[in-house]
C-alpha cells in the first residue's frame, strides 16, 4: 500500500517535471509564431488598403492549387 502511494507520487512528480520541460522549450515557439502570423495579418490588411491588387494576387497564389 505504502509502496504503490509512493509510486505514485513518484511519477507525478516526474510528469510535472516533464511538463515543465515540454513548456519551456515550446512556449517560446508558439510565442513566436503568434508574432508572425499577427505581423502578417497587418502587412495584408495595409495591402487591402493600400494595394488591393497586391492584396487579390497574394490571395490568389496562397489559395491556387498546388500543381507538383
């Protein structure tokens, strides 16, 4: 009983660890990518302001099916 309490405890403890680890080195990449993907969606929204043409070209080489 006491052993399986332990055991238990034991891997716990070694999943917050894991946890922790897992955060640390992935948060930092998420951060990172919100950036991008929040500069990019000003750059194309200047565009539809600016250069709707730009901004109908861009659209449509993104959404263009990809022929291989």
């Amino acid at each position: 009983m006491l052993k399986t309490i332990f055991t238990i405890g034991v891997v716990a403890l070694l999943g917050l660890f894991a946890l922790k680890l897992i955060g640390v080195l992935f948060f930092p990449l998420i951060g990172l990518a919100v950036k991008i993907l929040l500069i990019g969606a000003v750059v194309y929204g200047v565009m539809l302001v600016v250069a709707p043409g730009a901004a109908r070209r861009l659209r449509d080489k993104v959404n263009s099916p990809r022929t291989y």
